[in-house]
C-alpha cells in the first residue's frame, strides 16, 4: 500500500516497504500466498479435471477442481474402473465445442482443463491407448472408440448453495478460460491482464516517487517519496523479483547504464 501511495501523495516524505512489490500479472503466477493461486492461477486454467488410480482397487477416481471464492474446492464427478497407463482422457464441452485431452501417466494420474462457462454441458471420455493424433483439437485416431463415458454426475454434492444431484447431466462449476501451464496463450493473457491493473500497480506508479514526480496544478505540491525497498530472500507470497522490478522503475535499479565495476547495469548482476 505505501508503495502505491508513494506515486499519488504529495506529502509522503519517505517509504520502506518490507516485502513488497509490483508487476501483478508476473507476482500472480509465481506466489504461493493463500488466495493468490486460487485468484489467478485456477480462474485462468481451471474448471480442472483430475483422475486417480488406486492401484489396489484399479479404480480411478475422476474429479473437478474448481475457484471457491478465494480458495480452491475438490468435487467427486465419477469412478472409472479398467484405465491403464497412457490411456486417453478427452473433455468436451458441449455448448462451445472445445475438446481438450491428457494422458494418463505411469503414476496412474492424469489431469485436462477446458474453456467453460457456469452451467456448460460436459462429457468426458476414456480410450484405450494414445489415441490422440498432431491437432490443437484433440482429433482422434480414425475408429477411436471409447470404453467409459461420464456426462453425469454420479453422487450428489452442494457447491456454493448449489445442489448438484446424482444422475444429473456433467456441467461446469465455474467459468475459466482453461489455457494450459507454460502455453503461450497463458503469457499472452498474463500480459493483457497486466493492462487491467497497470493504474493500481506500484510497478507503474514507482516512477513517480522521484524519477519523474507528479504535479498537481490546484496545489502545486509534488511527489518525491524516497524509498528503501526491502526483499525478501526465499519470501513465496511476495517474490524478490517483485521487489526489484519496483525499484528497476523507480530508477533505483539501473538497468541501462553499466556499472564500471562489473561492465553491465546493476540490474543483470
């Protein structure tokens, strides 16, 4: 908050901040704070589906992992008996025709998301063996055919109020936009994110701190805040990067001009 008011406050002389830092969009997918993933992470990649093996039983347990509110809820959607490593799981949402797969793993996990809405129809289904072929679609080999199908609900459960009742058709719990971890639609939209919150970032308003201070005509009182910005070594909520990005745009952390000592800009030692 000191650094954000830094930027916009005339009569803030100095500010030392511990721990803080800027850049949202990149502290997002990085920090491991209470609420933070569940905000950003799994609204971005989520409604989430996941299957388990239990080696004893050879039942895999299909389950949905969805936002609730600031945390992150786990729902039972179905059993699957019979499922074997590097067997096909394909999600298909009904209403946009989005196909999205996995492949179950030695370990006996597997794990797909889909772009959904509230309420979107599902189905999910199971193939035997690598089934999918080269696509962004999940295309399927010619003659795939499926051994298990899930497009209901097999026990009954309440979500937010909501009663979900067995037998009742696959739908999503929640609205995400399903992009895949490491994807370059996943940085694409962490940049376009980053665009909503440049006015409250303290990443945009550092340079206003002393590198180039805002004047108000009504007043003509300045900004000029100096800072002492303090990180964090091994912090996971508040990323050290944060912290230095914060001081790289208020001018504290040279990044264009090579420091004598070591030949290049402080901000690459």
């Amino acid at each position: 908050m000191a650094m954000v008011t830094a930027g916009v406050e005339p009569g803030l002389a100095a500010i030392a901040p511990v721990s803080g830092g800027g850049g949202y969009a990149d502290l997002g997918p990085r920090s491991t704070q209470s609420g933070v993933p569940e905000a950003f992470i799994l609204r971005v990649m989520g409604p989430l589906f996941t299957g388990t093996l239990d080696a004893a039983s050879g039942e895999m347990l299909v389950e949905t992992v969805v936002a609730d509110l600031n945390d992150d809820a786990t729902y039972p959607l179905a059993t699957v008996t019979g499922v074997a490593p590097w067997d096909t799981m394909l999600i298909e949402n009904r209403h946009n025709g989005t196909r999205r797969c996995a492949f179950v793993e030695e370990s006996g996990l597997v794990r797909a998301s889909i772009e959904a809405d509230l309420g979107d129809p599902l189905v999910i289904r199971f193939y035997r063996g690598p089934q999918v072929l080269p696509s962004t679609d999940c295309t399927l080999r010619e003659g795939a055919e499926p051994y298990a199908v899930i497009d209901r609900f097999e026990q009954g459960f309440t979500f937010q109020g909501q009663s979900f009742e067995a037998d009742q058709p696959l739908v999503s719990l929640m609205e995400g936009l399903g992009l895949r971890r490491g994807h370059p639609d996943f940085r694409r939209m962490g940049g376009l994110a980053q665009m909503l919150l440049d006015p409250s970032d303290p990443a945009v308003l550092a340079q206003y701190w002393q590198r180039q201070p805002l004047e108000y005509p009504g007043t003509g009182e300045t900004t000029g805040a100096h800072a002492l910005i303090v990180t964090t070594m091994g912090d996971t909520a508040v990323p050290v990067s944060g912290g230095i990005l914060v001081g790289r745009a208020a001018g504290i952390v040279p990044y264009l001009t090579s420091d004598p000592r070591f030949g290049v800009p402080a901000n690459q030692q």
